[in-house]
C-alpha cells in the first residue's frame, strides 16, 4: 500500500444494528477522511437499535440515517482491518487483513441505559484503533 492510500476498516456484528454501527460512527467521526470506514452484518436487522441512536446521540453523533448492511465477501476484501464482534465463523477471511475480535455485550433489547457502557466501550477501542492505525 502507498503512503497515501487510506486504511479501510470494517466493522462487523450479526445484526449491524448496535455495536458495528456505534464503532463506525465513532471511527468516522474522529479519523474524518483519513479512513475508509465500513460495517456489515451476518444477518442484519431492519433498522438500527433505537436504544443505540439514543446512546450516540447524548455524545454528539447522529446515527438516525444509518442502516443495517449484510456482509459480503468483497467488504472484507476490500478492507485493510476487519473487526469483529460476536458474528463467529460467518466472517470470511481473507489473507492480509488484520483482524481484531472485540468481545462486546450485545446491546439488542436492552434500553438506552444499558448500551450506554457498551457505547463507552466502544469509544475507548476506537481510540486505542485510531493510535495502532496512526503508527502503521
């Protein structure tokens, strides 16, 4: 890769309903355009986790517009990490990506207060990402 070619991360989840999406937005909004952020689903909701959007929305990051995306073998081709969280073996893997499990509570069907950690969590991993990314 050039120096300047952008990493691509993906997030991926079961549903890309609460933890992929909260970890996107998070990347995107502190690394700007300096990485190509993506996430997916190995059986992706219908809608984002409202409880989420909430959780988001009290730091300043609105995920109303987001949707849930199944994953596909070519996202995490076309992707330089590969992080996961609780998708298991549905995950393809590919030679050359460096990939990451996160183990995360799963927010679906809990409330605003309980994702709230999660989100925390979150946050706390993608800084420690964007400081590892910063030194490649």
């Amino acid at each position: 890769m050039s120096d300047t070619a952008k990493l691509s991360v993906l997030f991926v989840c079961v549903h890309n309903a609460g933890r992929s999406q909260m970890a996107a937005a998070f990347l995107a909004h502190l690394a700007g355009d300096r990485v190509i952020v993506n996430s997916a689903g190995s059986l992706p909701a219908d809608q984002v986790n409202p409880a989420a959007v909430a959780a988001m929305a009290e730091v300043g990051i609105d995920i109303t517009a987001a949707a849930p995306k199944v994953l596909t073998a070519e996202a995490v081709q076309a992707s330089d990490y590969v992080i996961t969280m609780g998708c298991g073996d549905a995950c393809p893997v590919f030679p050359g990506r460096t990939y990451l499990d996160w183990q995360l509570d799963d927010p679906a069907g809990k409330g605003v207060d309980a994702v709230r950690p999660i989100r925390d969590e979150i946050r706390r991993r993608v800084d420690a990402l964007l400081a590892e990314i910063g030194s490649r």
